[in-house]
C-alpha cells in the first residue's frame, strides 16, 4: 500500500483547525489543483483525489475523530472491506468499545458524545442551465431551490410554542445510558429520548416536533465567464442549517450548458465548421466568420484545401478568473456545388480541358506512383 500523507498535511492545516478552517482550505485548494485547470495532468488529478479525500475525513466530525484517535490505518472497518454485508457500514464504528454499543442497540458512545457537538449543516447542490453564450460571457441567475431550515416557530427546538422540551426521565438529560456488563462498562443512546437527551411532549404544529422545515428560497448567483458544463459555483452558507449551533452547509450551483447550433468548444478554444464554395477554394476569398461577438473578416489563401484548420486569436472563450481569451478554430470544408445546368456544366469542362497536371498537386503525386509502381 502506498504511503499516504497526513490529512492535515494535505491540507496545510494546524490539527487544532476549525470546521470551517479545513472548508476553506479545503476550496483554496481544490480550485488550485481542480482537474479541470489541468488538462492531462496525472499529478494534478492525484493531488486533487487526495485532498477530496483528506476533506471527506476531516470535515465529517466523527471521521475525523477516528483519524485523530487512530490515524490513517485506523480501524475504518473493523472486519475488513468496505462496507458491510447488506449495506451494514461498519466504518460507523469508532473503536472496539464502539462495537459493544453497536450489538447493543445503535449508536456508539462516542458519536453519542459528539451528537451534541456543534456541526456544520449539509452541503447542497442544484443544477443550473444556461445557455453556450451565458457560459462564455458569465451572467447572473435567479433560481428557485428548496432546503432544510431551523423551524422558526419553535426555533428548532420541536416543542409546541410556550413548552419547553422535557429532560428526558431515564437518562437524565445525557443522551446515554450505561450497563454493567460483568468487568465491562458498556454505554449505549437512550432509547426514550433517541439520544437528545429531551422530551417533546406537545410537538410543534409547523414542524411536527422535528424542529426543521423545508422551505422554498430564490438565489441569485453570478456565473463567471468561460465556465463550462459540469463546473460549479459555491454559495457559501445556503445550504442546510447547522446542528447544535455549527455553521449553515453550501450550496454548491453545477452548471448544465446548452448545445450551441453552431460552436462547440475544448476548453477555451471554440471549435466551428465552415463550408466554404470550391472556387472560394481555389481562388481564395474573405469570408465572414461567426463569432460568439458578431462575425469577422477572415481571408483564405487561394489554393485552401478541405479539413483546412484556421486559428483565429482571441475569438475563443476566456478561462475563468480571466480576461484572455483562447482562439476561434475554423475547420472549412470544401462543398462541391451539385445541380448545375447546362451553362455551368460547359464552363467546368471548358476549364477541365484548360489544366495541364500542374494544378492538381495531390494528383500529380499519386500518379506518379502509380507510374512508377507499374512502370
Ligand atoms: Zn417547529
Ligand atoms: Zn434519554
């Protein structure tokens, strides 16, 4: 197995960090090394694994517990594998004293302890459309989105306005209760508070005792320009409320860009096909090429072959962050014109009758191997 660094390492953060310490550093980062800023970058990619995965660790309290207490090669899944059978995850478990409450009735002393703790609400995420000229421009959007917010009737609590919520009568108000179990003291969530240590006897009509309430909230985000499908915008703070006082989640906005009926793009080239006549072709013209801005004055050579590619600087879309743009890729076809009369067709063969070899160089050189194959 390979060595794996520290996740506060990776991070570059104190071991002593904050919740909301390790989100930041967690996006200065990621942005940094996204794989999306570093296109065939095998090192890039692997930094970026390692810290999503140094992340996932240090951001969910009770990992980063287990981390602490057990460090990389610590008991993730006590039976090996990952996972358990029937969807049974022991990596819930926090160490042997763990399992016992587990066989016990759910719920470890340790994730018992830290229920109570402050912790940082869900992250959530919406998938915006826009269209190909939005992503290349950058926009503002207003949308609609449903998230999970403290009840503000009960704020939170669950209890009926005017109630309070009772402590909870067997285990007095600790969320836990403890056995004896011969040499062996084994602790285990209350069964009649679920673990919070109180009591809702006259719940909270709008919330129904739960204390949250899903509500539906319009948010305006400021899409950059050059964004490209499948990249994200965070709005932090707009995601789920926090539990026991933490910090509110993000909202993370990914965007869904529409198809264009013209361009495509790689990055921040735009990509487009042109036809072009094959007399333009053979005798060069100055054509006008779309943009994502209005259209541009574009000369071809005389003599311009189909699948000819020209780069036209600047026309392309910029990276986000950035005013530079990258450049327009014209690939022009050459189109053979079809249903031609009478006239046209006498031209042609007069101009057929007209060439000496020399015009034709692709011709030529294959003639001439021809020739020299069968002499
Ligand atoms: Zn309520
Ligand atoms: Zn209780």
């Amino acid at each position: 197995m390979a060595t794996k660094r520290d996740y506060y390492e990776v991070l570059g953060v104190p071991k002593t960090a904050s919740v909301d310490d390790i989100k930041k550093a967690y996006r200065k980062l990621a942005k940094e090394c996204h794989p999306d800023l570093h296109p065939n970058d095998k090192d890039a990619e692997a930094r970026f694994k390692e810290l999503n995965e140094a992340n996932e660790v240090l951001s969910d309290p009770e990992k980063r517990a287990r981390y602490d207490q057990f460090g990389m090669d610590g008991p993730q899944n006590p039976f090996g594998g990952a996972g358990g059978a029937g969807g049974f995850d022991f990596s819930g478990f926090g160490g042997v004293g763990d399992i016992f409450d587990q066989l016990f009735g759910g719920g470890g002393m340790n994730s018992q302890a830290r229920r109570n703790a402050p912790r940082a609400g869900e992250d959530l995420q919406y998938e915006l459309k826009i269209s190909f000229e939005e992503a290349a421009n950058g926009c503002e959007k207003s949308f609609e989105f449903y998230r999970d917010e403290t009840c503000e009737v009960c704020g939170g609590t669950g209890a009926k306005p005017g109630t309070q919520p009772k402590t909870c009568p067997t285990c007095k108000g600790a969320g836990q209760v403890r056995m004896q179990g011969g040499f062996m003291v084994v602790t285990r969530p209350c069964t009649t508070c679920g673990g919070t240590g109180k009591i809702v006897t006259d719940k909270c009509q709008t919330c129904g005792g739960t204390g949250i309430k899903r509500v539906r909230r319009t948010a305006k985000v400021k899409i950059p320009a050059g964004i490209d499908n499948g990249q994200s915008v965070v709005l932090h703070g707009q995601g789920g409320p926090g539990v026991n006082g933490g910090p509110a989640g993000d909202l993370y906005i990914f965007v869904s860009v529409k198809p264009h009926k013209l361009f495509k793009r790689n990055g921040t080239t735009l990509l487009l096909d042109m036809p072009i006549s094959f007399t333009q072709a053979a005798l060069g013209a100055d054509i006008d090429v779309p943009t994502l801005n209005g259209t541009v004055k574009y000369h071809i050579p005389e003599g311009t072959q189909s699948e000819t590619e020209f780069r036209i600087k600047g026309q392309g879309l910029p990276r986000v962050g950035s005013t530079l743009k990258g450049d327009l890729l014209v690939h022009v076809k050459v189109e053979v014109p079809k249903r031609l009369n009478e006239k046209q067709k006498e031209i042609l063969r007069q101009f057929e009758s007209q060439t000496t070899g020399r015009e034709y160089e692709g011709s030529k050189t294959f003639l001439d191997k021809v020739k020299s194959l069968f002499g």
